[in-house]
C-alpha cells in the first residue's frame, strides 16, 4: 500500500504541515514530536511524492551546480559544501558536468531550465555571463564565482586571490628568491587570468618581473610540460608559480625527471590546496582556497535570492591563505 503524507500526520496526531516541516528541516519541531514523525515515517516506509509537492507548490526541491571537471580535485569539496548545505535545508541538488565543452555547455543550461530548478551555482568558468539572461529570464536565480556584479536574481562570490598570492610572494622574497617564473592555468579561462595577472602584477612589484610566463591545462601531464620549456629558458628561475595544484604536481614530476631537486635547486608554489597537496614530495607549499565554504556559501546566496521579495542578488568574499610547507626553501646561491 502507498501512503500519504496525510497519513503520516493521522498516524502521528500532527498536521501534514508538520510532516512537511520534519522532513524538509524546514522550521524548529520539538524532538519529541519529530521523533514521533520520523518512527511513523518508518513504520509506514513513507517516500515523499516530489512530482506532488511541485504541483501543489509550483516549485521543484532542486538546485542545480555546474562545475567543469568531476575529475578534477579541486571540486569535491565544493560539492559537499553545496549538497550538505542543500540538503539541511531539505533540498536535493542537480550536479551537471561541463567538461569544457561549449556544446554540452548549451546541454546543460536547457537542462537546468527545463529541471525548473529553484537556482543554479554555476562554479565554472565554462559558463559565462551570456548564460545569466536565459536562465533569469525563467526566473531561475544564479550564483557566479569571480565573474560579474549582483543584480537581479544573481550573486556573485569573489574568491580573493590576490590576498594569498601576496603572501606566497612575499614568502620567496624573503627567502631570497629573485628569479621567478609562471605557469597559469588556461587562456581564455576568467580564472585563470585572474590568478596570471594577479601573480604577474605581484612579482614584477617586488622586483621579481617573472619569465617565462606560460599557460597551460588544469592537468598534471600540462604542467609537467610546461616544466621542460622552462628548463630551457637562458636563465633558471629559483622559484615556479603554478596556477593550480594539479599544474604543480605536474612540475614537481617533471622537475624529479629531469634531476632537479625540490626545494633545493627550484622551490614550488601551488593554488587550491587540494588533499593531494600534503601527498606530494615534499608536501607542496600552496594558497588555501576554502572550497567547501565556496559551495555552502553559494547554497546560501541562492536560496537568499528566492526569498526576497525583489529577488536581488548579493556580492560575497572568500579570502585566501598562505600554507607553507616544504616545497619552498632558501634560494639557491647562483
């Protein structure tokens, strides 16, 4: 026999409100009430009808999350955050994976509309703000990551980069290192350049004006060739900034290959602070980004756009920070 969330109410002496309450987490309910709930939930096998709730509300209980890679580290965090946070809230979430692909970039966006998903987080630069109109135009609210201002139906969550990358900086400046170089991560990527510019501006201001400057995939083998390239440049850098851990790994690999030795003869700074990070050798010095804050933060801005009377989004900041570890150690004498 299928049962209703009426007769979860009957059975439990409560109003289908309450039912409603205790399975969404939605309101404060006593404990002892929920527990009387939740064991008639039990003892029923009571699923809730989602297909029913949409009709009798109009809304769905989805909000979507659109990353790039699901292979990629530096996303797992992100989407726990965001699930968790969902999920508190009696939420589900519909995660969706743009590969890099403008094609399935197009996919995804018409998924998301047609899902009438509450709000979308889009936490890739695969996606730009060209997807903001079609997907406000149905009411849909969106977050962005260092991409645009808020306005209607869209936030936006600045990661301060800038702040992390001026410690690390600072850092190898007072470790006596002046020759530099960067591998960014990929050109054309809002991110990425962000991350370039923000090191490039860095360095030169210390004195330290890097080369070569290098752009390359959010993958180790990139990184590892990137590596080669600057081994070959006139003068050896003492210290490589890489965009991303994954990049870094892929130098320090290349790096080992070649018998150059970490952090004596070349130190390493990465980005993200993946858990990877404390598995390399030497554990690799990096800049926090705190991911699953990214995620919770960006649950938390979508579901303040639905619930204001004017729909308007809001600007959120993330600082960075400087972890050193050993990857990173006194210039070597030239």
């Amino acid at each position: 026999m299928v049962y209703t969330m009426r007769d979860v109410a009957q059975r439990a002496g409560v109003s289908p409100t309450t039912v409603s309450r205790v399975l969404n987490n939605t309101h404060y309910i006593s404990e002892e009430t929920k527990a009387r709930v939740l064991d008639v939930v039990q003892e029923l096998n009571y699923f809730k009808n989602v297909h029913a709730r949409r009709l009798a509300t109009g809304k769905s209980d989805l909000f979507g999350l659109v990353i790039s890679d699901i292979a990629n580290p530096f996303f797992p965090e992100v989407i726990r955050g965001f699930q968790t946070a969902a999920w508190d809230r009696g939420f589900d979430t519909l995660l969706l994976n743009t590969e890099y692909s403008h094609e399935r970039t197009q996919s995804i966006v018409r998924k998301l509309v047609e899902s009438d998903v509450r709000g979308v987080a889009i936490m890739t630069s695969s996606i730009d703000n060209t997807a903001t109109h079609e997907l406000t135009s149905a009411g849909i609210g969106v977050v962005f990551s260092n991409l645009c201002s808020a306005n209607k139906l869209v936030s936006n969550i600045t990661v301060d980069y800038s702040r992390g990358i001026s410690q690390a900086i600072e850092h190898v400046a007072q470790l006596g290192h002046r020759r530099a170089a960067v591998i960014a991560g990929p050109e054309g990527n809002r991110t990425a350049t962000t991350i370039a510019q923000a090191l490039v501006g860095g360095l030169t201001r210390r004195g330290m004006k890097p080369f070569p400057v290098m752009n390359s995939n959010y993958r180790v083998d990139a990184g590892a060739s990137a590596v080669k390239e600057i081994l070959h440049a006139p003068k050896t850098p003492t210290v490589i900034f890489c965009g991303s851990d994954l990049i870094a790994i892929g130098a320090m690999s290349a790096l080992e290959e070649a018998g150059v030795k970490i952090p004596e003869d070349i130190s390493i700074v990465g980005i993200d602070n993946i858990s990877f990070a404390t598995l390399a050798r030497p554990p690799l010095t990096t800049i926090n980004v705190p991911r699953e804050e990214l995620g919770t933060t960006a649950f938390h801005a979508l579901e303040r756009i639905s619930q204001l009377k004017r729909h308007r989004g809001a600007e959120y900041t993330l600082k960075t920070e400087l972890v050193v570890r050993k990857s990173t150690a006194r210039a070597r004498r030239s």
